[in-house]
C-alpha cells in the first residue's frame, strides 16, 4: 500500500500542490498527468523519499524503495535493485 497524507511542494515560492492526499492498494494503478513544471516529478520523488514535501507525511512503511535519498546527494548512483536486473524491455 502506499499512502500520503496533505503533502503540500512549493519549489521557487511556487505552490506545485497542497494538502494533497491518496492512497494506493497493491495492484492499483495511478495516472500522473499535468504540464510541464506542474509538479509530477517533484510528487514521485516525495513518494519515493528522495525529496521532503513541505508539509505532510509518507509513512515510511509505504516507501518501496530501496534507494537511498543519501546516495544520491553524495553524487553517487545507488545500485540498481536485484529485481531490475532480470527485467527486459521489448516493443
């Protein structure tokens, strides 16, 4: 499951979004949609804890992420997910 609670982003003094809430059961999809600069990239890297919203919460527990936010700030690219190495893309 993964769940967020009134995640507000402001990047610039710009408001992207505020007091935004979903939830997600395993095996439920969910369309991020909007224009450029809109916030979708900024929303997805809240979720997968490599940004920190303004205000708001994302339990830990719903984080399926085994990136480091660390890593990523130090300059270096974390190894990918064993799971990622047998996936194969194919037109």
């Amino acid at each position: 499951m993964l769940h967020a609670e009134r995640l507000t982003c402001i990047v610039d003094d710009r408001p992207l979004f505020a007091a935004l809430t979903l939830s997600l059961a395993a095996g439920e999809l969910l369309q991020v949609a909007g224009d450029n600069g809109a916030g979708k990239t900024s929303l997805l890297r809240i979720l997968c804890g490599l940004a920190r919203p303004e205000s708001g919460v994302v339990p830990m527990k719903t984080c399926v992420s085994s990136f480091r936010p660390a890593a990523f700030s130090s300059g270096k690219a974390p190894s990918p997910p064993s799971a990622w190495r047998a996936m194969k893309i194919s037109p």
